[in-house]
C-alpha cells in the first residue's frame, strides 16, 4: 500500500521517484499506532528537507499523512515516508521544489533477528549524515557480500577505520561492558540516538579500526526496523552473543512509544 499526501498513488506521480531518484526519507516501526523516536523521525525528515531541497517540510503534515495510511492498520508493520518533488528533473533538481510525501509500508521482521555476519568493504556513502534515497552503492555493496557468504556489509575507509553498516549503526562492546560507537561520518540512525539517551552513561566515540576490533568482546547493529541486532562477526573476527545484547535490547524495548 502506497499513498501519495494521503492519497492513492499514481503512475505519473510515482514514475519520477524512480526515473529521478532525488529524495530523502525515514523508515520507522509502528506498532498500535505508536512510535518509539516520533519526533526524531520528524525532525529528521524536516533538517533532511532544508538540505535536500532548501524548503521547510511541516511535521504535522507528515504524521497526519502517516495517520491516514496506518488507519485500518492492526499488525506491526516498518512505515516508509519519502519526501520527493515529482516536478523535479535530472537536468534541473535545484529548481524550487515542493516537497510531497509518500507513505510505503511492509510488515515489521517478527521476533529478534539472528546474528549478522559482516563483510568489510572500503566504502562510504554520499553525504552521509543525510537519510537520502541515493542507495545504490550501499545496495550494490550488501549484494556483494551476500553473494560471498556474509548477511551485510560495514563499511570502512582506506586506512581500516569503520564507520557504519549499510542501513544501520555499529557498537562495539568493551570487556567491561562500555558501549563504543565509531567515530566517523555516519548517519546517527534514532535507535542509535534513543539507546544513548535511556542508558545512565556516558556516549562513548572512538576511532575503531578493522585491526582493532578484537580489542572488543561484543558487537551490535542498531536500526529502527529491528532495534537492536547482535552481530556474530565481521570478516575473520568472531564473537559470541554477549549478555549485553539481551540488555541492550530490554532498555531499547523500554522506551516508550509515541502516539502518532
């Protein structure tokens, strides 16, 4: 089910998406008509609008259009909101734009996920810190690996240093059970951001390097679809599911949901 500013989505509206892939969006996961990190998501959507497309994007507007495309909705399900100009072309995407919202939604994965072995890749994304459709780098990336064995990609620089996964944060845990998350260029995903926010410590950033990853005993994947996801390896460095998982994901279940 798609719906375009509440509406049903035509072929015309929808075709530009495609054909022009110049757009930003969030991913979030609704259950009973609730969110964890609503406004995160909005504010998310609003600062990606002014960078995408120099224009102010009310957040009112997007949750009464998520509102609407969740009204018959009964089942936890991962909703999809696309800010795109359909107007837009290739030659001319800095023209003044008026941003529109598309609703997608697909049902949410069931239950925690199982660990996620992960192929190092040097790769980075385009401008990082902005949540934009651009993705086929990324997915080009996870095809690879997945077709070598593993179930996603992190991504590094030249030199070794890690910075994210393909759509989602890392976080390393250290011996003493501190939660490090990598200092680098990354998208800080709203899993990322609510999980600092409920644990009683301080954020800890490092810069976390390919070699240095067996300084650590644990890693986790943090991603609004599927919260908080053990990782059992990255390349050649294996780990067993750390106590700290389970914690981790208790505290992340915790938070409570906005209404939307």
């Amino acid at each position: 089910m798609m719906e375009l500013n509440a509406a049903p989505v035509t072929v015309d509206d929808f075709a530009p998406l495609g054909l022009v892939g110049f757009g930003h969006f969030t991913s979030m996961l609704v259950e009973n008509a609730s969110v964890r990190g609503l406004e995160m998501h909005l504010d998310r959507l609003a600062r990606d609008c002014r960078t995408v497309f120099d224009a102010e994007l009310d957040p009112y507007r997007v949750r009464d259009a998520v509102r609407h495309a969740i009204r018959d909705v009964t089942d936890a399900v991962v909703v999809r909101v696309t800010i795109y100009d359909p107007k837009l072309t290739l030659a001319r995407p800095g023209d003044p734009a008026n941003p529109q919202v598309l609703i997608s939604m697909r049902a949410a994965p069931a239950g925690p996920q199982p660990p996620l072995r992960l192929q190092s890749v040097v790769y980075s994304r385009d401008v990082p810190k902005v949540k934009h459709i651009g993705l086929f780098g990324a997915e080009h990336q996870r095809a690879l690996a997945q077709r070598a064995g593993y179930d996603d990609v992190l991504f590094t620089d030249s030199d070794g240093s890690i910075s994210e996964i393909a759509t989602s944060n890392i976080a390393l845990i250290t011996e003493d059970g501190q939660l490090v998350w990598p200092r680098a260029e990354v998208l800080a995903g709203t899993t990322m951001r609510l999980l600092n926010q409920v644990r009683d410590e301080d954020v800890l950033t490092r810069h976390i390097t390919m070699a240095g990853l067996t300084d650590y005993v644990g890693a986790v994947a943090t991603n609004a679809a599927t919260g908080v996801r053990a990782i059992a390896s990255v390349d050649d460095v294996h780990w067993p599911e750390h106590e700290m998982v389970a914690t981790l994901r208790g505290q992340y279940e915790s938070i409570q949901a906005q209404r939307i």
